[in-house]
C-alpha cells in the first residue's frame, strides 16, 4: 500500500471519527477512539488518536480496511488481529 494510499486511509478515518464523536460514548474521552480487537470474540480498547499516525497502529488499520472495507460488524472500528498482538503494539507506542 502507498503513502497516498495510507493517507487516504487515516483520512477516511478520521472522518468516520468526527461523525462518531456526535455519538461519542461518554467513557471515550476527547481525543481517543474505541476500537474492537479480536477474532471470535471482539474486545474493546480506548486508544489515544494519536496512534492513527503512528506506523505500527496503520499497519493494523491496514488490515481493517482488507477484512472489513470500512464496514464493521461491531459497528466501530475493529481490527482483526489476536488481543495479544493488539495490546504488545499499543504498549510498545505508549514508550514512545
């Protein structure tokens, strides 16, 4: 995938945020997304917005967009990959 591909993607993205946050759930804080990580059984993550820039986490929005296309069966974000891979890729950003 390009960098024009990529940036097409994080600013799909961010779009479907701005629509979100008029529904935004009040255990969201500003400034953070719910996504739902997993492969039978999805569990939610609240992660700062600042990983959508963030090479690691486009890897896994990379992903998203090959299995779901932006149509998500849990209604929000989900990316399909092992909660255990999820939760080493968002430690390892948190040290950055």
């Amino acid at each position: 995938m390009g960098i024009c591909r990529m940036h097409l993607l994080v600013s799909n993205l961010k779009q479907m945020i701005k629509v979100n946050n008029k529904h935004q759930r009040p255990d969201v804080p500003k400034g953070h997304l719910a996504v739902y990580v997993g492969d039978i059984q999805k569990k939610r993550f609240v992660v700062p917005l600042s990983y959508l820039d963030q090479p690691l986490f486009q890897d896994l929005l990379r992903r998203s967009e090959e299995e779901y296309d932006f149509s998500y069966p849990t209604g929000g974000l989900t990316i399909p990959c092992h909660e255990e891979a999820f939760v080493k890729v968002t430690a390892s950003l948190r040290k950055s």
